[in-house]
C-alpha cells in the first residue's frame, strides 16, 4: 500500500462529467491499494469570475492591496466547492470520502495575502481518515496565517498545495493531472514539433517553470526539490479506466539524478514568457547604494524583479533597467515615481510593455560551450535583436520585442535540433 497525491486542474473539473470522471479514476487507485489524498483546483474559470465581480464592486479610492484579505476570502470558496463536489462523486461511487478547507487541515502559512507560502502542514487528522480507509479531498491554493484568515498561494497554487502535502505526509508520490499529457519540450501551440519528455531533471523543470512554462508552478518544483518528492505531470482526459500500470508510467517523470542520457541533449527545452514588461531609470548617479535604492523600494512593495541590468557609467550617471510582471507594471511605475525618482536625481523613468523572454534550458550546457552563442547567431539570423540577457549554469534567457517571441521560439527548437527524437 502506498500513499497517493493527486492533483487535478481547472480544466480536470470544469463540468459534473469531468468530476464524475476524476472520482472514477481516483476510485480505481484506491481500489488497487492505495490511501489517497486528492487536491483539486477552482472550476475552470470560477476564480476569474469571483474575482471579476470583486472588480466590479471594489472603490477606485480603495489601495491595490487594500481589499487583498477580502480577495483571498472570496477566491478560496472557489476550492471549496470543487473539493465538496469531488467528495459527494467519490461517495456516488462507493467510496468513504471527506473534504477539507486548507484551514481545517490546518496548512499554516504567512499572511502575505494573494501570494501566501507556506510553512507548515499539521496531517493528524488526514491519517486518521486514511487510516479508516476514506479517500481525503483537500481544497488546493489556500491556507490559513497565525492570526486564522484565509490565505491563497497566487496563481497556479494548488500545484504548490499537493506537493507540499505530498512533502509533509512523505507520500510515495505526486501525480499532477492537468490537461496536457506532460512536459515538452516547448509549447506545442507555437512549435507543432516540440516533443513531450519522459523524464527531465528537477534543475531543469525548476529552470521552466521560472521561465514561463505554464506546466506547473515555480513554487511546486522548488518544494518538490527540496523535499524530494517524486513528481509525474500526466493527463486527466485519458480514459479514466486506462490501466494502473500503464498510467503510472505515463506523462513526464521530474527526477532527482541526472541520467547519464540526459547528457546527450545540450538543451532540453525552451521556455518563454509573454507577461514581461521593462523598466528603465535612465541617468542615475553612479554611485554604491543606487541599485539598493531602487529595488528595495519595488520589493517592499512585493513585486518581483527578473532580468536586471546597469549599464556602464558616462560622466557619473549610468541607466538601469529591469523587468517585471506585465500585471505589476503599472504599480511598479508609479511607486518609482513617486517614491524613487524625487530623491534618486535620475533624469526619467521609461516602460516598455511589449517585450518578452525566451530561454534555452539544458543541464547538458554545463558540459558544453558556444550554446550561448549559437543561441544568439540564430537570433541575429533571423533579424531579431537582443535587449537584455541573463544566464546560469543550465540557461539563458533573451528579452527581445514580443513581435519576433515566436519566430525566435521555432528558430531556436530546430537550431538545438529539439525537434528530433533522443538518440
């Protein structure tokens, strides 16, 4: 008997059918053997449209982070009626089954409203219900902070919900059914001939996701990683009834070890992300202290940075740029304004919301020199220009204009020959 995560997305609950279907196939684990723990995503579209009323309601005066708890109480119901449904399916099956809230498990967490993490997991009353032989539904992306509000991880974290759950009850693994049948080697919507994996490194998925892969959330493969939770992506819109054999092998395995095959392949995959937008602080003092004085003020306020850039110094002024989320733009313009500018003495601030990035990820491009460069001949080949770059040992990232993102995305896949199956 092993214990079981299984995840399941928007999409994989997005109707009764689809639910009924998601009971039947978890009925089947459970009739083989073994306990199971399942955590599903909101309806597809159900946050959108509970937020989109929220949007509506909410005063132009109110701040953006004034009404966030309210958000986060309002977006979690979301789970909470998905996880109910999925329990009633499950019992329609014959299966004893109950479905919790986060705070009832309880899955503690800090009360960074609407980007949550979280730091603790009590699992006594699960294994108590395991034990008894009862199928546990635990809503997904949301928890509850020290002072008992309810709490959500951001977008795409009930990924982040399973896997920690899978790290604190030392499950024997995490299946993330989403409606994909695994990790390829780009997006198949933009390059028909990426291929799906079999297997890919941690490094490398932890690589992706950060890069725009919309696969799983950053914050699932870092908890993956540092838990050591064995992690499979597969599809919820196979045949419920698909052998168990067969479907535990299926989709794509996130491992630990590097295969020794693994070192064939220079690049595994290209990432890209179209949600970028650029900053730019144009004449400020080159002087210690600058980069400090302009990001402390945007993290303060919660917003990440990405890809960071200063140029060299001409007559003791240099330009800095940076980029952030396309959604986080506008806030992180004005805070600069109004807060940075006045005291920096830079000559102005500039944004550009029509950019991307596009990544090569690969562990084989520790081992190999000149991927970086034949990354950038491509590029330049095919007339697009590089505005920023960014690199660590298994990747390298380019922003360039948003108009060429696909172009240089089908390029680069044939170039690292991407395209071709593993030799």
């Amino acid at each position: 008997m092993a214990l079981i995560v299984h995840k399941y997305g928007g999409t994989s609950m997005g109707s009764t059918e689809r639910i009924r279907n998601v009971a039947k196939r978890v009925a089947k684990w459970a009739r083989a053997g073994h306990q199971m723990v399942v955590v599903p995503s909101a309806m597809s579209g159900e946050t959108n449209r509970l937020l989109g009323l929220a949007k509506e309601l909410a005063s132009q005066q109110t701040g953006s982070r004034g009404h966030d708890r309210e958000l986060d109480m309002l977006a979690s119901t979301g789970e909470q009626a998905s996880s109910a449904l999925l329990a009633i399916a499950l019992q329609a099956e014959g299966m004893e089954a109950v479905s919790y809230a986060g705070w009832q498990v309880s899955v503690r967490t800090d009360s960074a409203y609407t980007k949550a993490r979280i730091e603790s997991i009590d699992d006594e009353r699960v294994r108590a219900d395991l034990d008894a032989g009862r199928v546990v539904v635990i809503t997904g992306f949301q928890g509850v902070d020290d002072a008992g509000n309810i709490t959500t991880l951001g977008r795409g974290g009930s990924d982040t919900s399973a896997v920690a759950i899978a790290a604190a009850m030392k499950a024997h693994e995490c299946l993330i059914y989403t409606d994909v049948d695994g990790v390829y080697t780009t997006d198949p919507r933009v390059e028909p001939d990426a291929r799906r994996l079999k297997t890919v490194s941690f490094e490398e998925m932890l690589e992706m996701a950060s890069l725009g892969s919309k696969v799983l959330q950053i914050r699932s493969v870092e908890f993956a990683g540092k838990y050591k939770v064995p992690l499979r992506v597969l599809s919820s819109f196979t045949p419920w009834d698909i052998d168990i054999v067969e479907e535990a092998k299926s989709g794509t395995l996130i491992t630990f070890e590097e295969d020794e095959k693994m070192e064939q392949a220079v690049v595994s995959g290209i990432a890209f992300n179209r949600d970028e937008a650029k900053i730019s602080v144009l004449g400020v003092p080159d002087k210690p202290g600058i980069a400090y004085h302009i990001l402390g003020a945007v993290a303060d306020a919660n917003i990440e940075v990405d890809v960071i850039i200063q140029n060299l110094s001409k007559d003791g002024k240099t330009d800095f740029s940076f980029t952030v989320h396309r959604s986080e733009f506008a806030k992180a313009m004005d805070l600069l304004k109004a807060k940075v500018l006045p005291t920096l003495g830079a000559a102005e601030i500039v944004g550009d919301t029509k950019i991307c990035k596009v990544s090569i990820v690969g562990i084989g491009m520790r081992s190999h020199v000149g991927v970086a460069s034949k990354m950038f001949r491509v590029l330049s080949e095919e007339g697009i220009n590089i505005q920023m770059i960014s690199t660590s040992e298994i990747k390298t990232s380019v922003v360039i204009d948003e108009k060429y993102m696909e172009l240089a995305v089908r390029a680069l896949h044939k170039a690292f020959d991407l395209d071709q199956p593993p030799a």
